[in-house]
C-alpha cells in the first residue's frame, strides 16, 4: 500500500518533467520561420508578429543579434540601426533612438522604439546639420544640465550619421 501511495503522489511531478520535455522537442524542432517578430514606435508599426530569421540590435549593454531560442531577454536600446534579416533573405534597417528589446521564452521578440525611421529615408544633409549644431550646443553648454541634454543630442546624431555609411 506504501509504495502505491508513493507512486500516486509522484506522478504530478512526473507530468511536470514530461510536459517540459515534449516542450523541449517541439522547441528543438522549430526552424529559422519560427521567431515572432514585432516592432513598433509611437507613431508607426514596422512588423506584427512577423516571421524572420534573424534581427541585430544595438543596446547599452552592447550590440548582439537574436535568433529563434535565443535566451529571453530584457535589454534597453541605444541610438544605432535595428537590422532585421527576413524569411526571403532581404534585410531592412531601422534607425532607433532609444527603447527597450524584449526576448520570450517563446522565440517572441518585441522592440518598442521612443523614434524609428527607415534607414533608406533618412536624410544626410538635415543630419549633417543637425550633428554640426548639436557640437556647438555641447561646446557651449554652460550648466550640467545643458550640458547632459547636448550630448544626448549629440550621440543621437552620431548615430544617424554612422548609420548612413
């Protein structure tokens, strides 16, 4: 009688480890289709849930790129270009001045931009202006606090101007 009652109350733990095996495999079995991919801004939505293979992003913790089963993640996004490798081999690139990149369990992955623009519409001359005043209100800072505001500005800039190279 011992063993089983023993038995009964461990096949709730045994379902536990089958059901995290079988979940296992089907993860294991997924290809490159199977990362959910969604990207938005306040003002545009750049993908919904679509199917990618890869996406690269830039983050204060450093740049990396995110594949299907890649760890889950939270990271905060820095000024730099989000390159997204789709299905069909074509890459699109988005500039991004800041956000956050969440990476599920799941191989779902969510980049929320403050501002996004595509790379290809962005315009160098306005840039180049805008970097070369962005210099001059750093230079001529006098309080921390335009000071702190002026460098962000400026790496802003600097961030569209290498992401046009």
């Amino acid at each position: 009688m011992a063993v089983f009652i023993r038995q009964i109350t461990r096949a709730p733990v045994l379902l536990q480890q089958f059901a995290r095996l079988a979940a296992t495999q089907n993860v294991s079995k997924r290809g490159y289709a199977d990362m959910a991919f969604t990207m938005a801004s306040p003002s545009d939505i750049y993908y919904n849930e679509a199917k990618v293979k890869q996406v690269d992003v830039p983050a204060l913790s450093g740049s990396f790129g995110i594949l299907p089963d890649h760890v889950p993640s939270l990271a905060v996004l820095k000024p730099g270009v989000v390159t997204v490798y789709e299905e069909d081999g074509s890459t699109k690139k988005v500039f991004v001045s800041s956000g956050s990149i969440t990476i599920n369990e799941d191989s779902s992955v969510q980049v929320l931009a403050e501002e996004a623009h595509p790379v290809d519409r962005l315009d160098a001359s306005t840039i180049r202006d805008g970097l070369s005043k962005a210099q001059q209100d750093f230079n001529s800072a006098t309080s921390d606090k335009a000071k702190a505001e002026a460098q962000i500005s400026l790496e802003c800039y600097e961030a569209l101007s290498k992401a046009l190279e």
